[in-house]
C-alpha cells in the first residue's frame, strides 16, 4: 500500500539580492524582501557570491555554497519563530511635560 504525504510547505521559485535586500519569490506567488542585514554571511558576501545560490528540498530552502549559508522559506515568513533578529535601541523616554493649569474664569462684576 502506497501512502500518499501532502506537502503544506511553502516553496520559493526564485531568489535575488539587492546591495541590502534578499528577494524570495514564492510558489504561490508571494514575494518576501528582507534585510540582508539579518544574514551577515551575505551582506558581506560579494554580488557574485550571493548569484549563487541552489534550492535545498525542493525549495523549501536556499544554499549559499562560497558563503556557507543556508535560509529556510519558514524562517522569512516568520523570522521571530527562527533567529534573532537585531535589537532595536531603546526607546528614550519623552519628558513629561507639566499639565497647564487652567485657571477658571474671573465673575465680571
């Protein structure tokens, strides 16, 4: 007996870079741009080196082979469950400022 496994995966179908950007083209038509700074293999990686790049499972993955980096499709769709991401500086608290007291208007004589 034949067992039939249906993949629910999202699949990627074309990937690029820009000097600061990763674009991932999605099977069902999606495309994710994220920060190359999330990835500082390739963000330092020469624009020759970051053209290429190989599928890994069919898609569900991509391989960096001269730069040693391998990115899941997951992990760009929902990179909090996957990696950590750069801080934020914190917020500088804004000085409160004092409530203008609204004196109540004089009675006219």
């Amino acid at each position: 007996m034949n067992t039939l496994v249906e993949r629910n995966e999202v699949t990627a179908v074309e990937v690029s870079c820009t000097t600061d950007t990763l674009n991932v083209v999605l099977a069902d038509g999606r495309v994710v741009s994220v920060p190359l700074a999330w990835f500082p293999r390739l963000l330092k990686a020469t624009p020759k080196q970051r053209k290429d790049w190989e599928f890994i499972g069919g898609g569900i993955g991509i391989h960096w082979d001269s730069v040693d980096e391998d990115i899941s499709v997951a992990s760009l769709l929902h990179p909090e469950n996957y990696m950590r991401l750069p801080e934020l500086p914190p917020l500088s608290p804004t000085p409160r400022r004092r409530a203008h007291r609204v004196k109540p208007p004089r009675p006219r004589p």
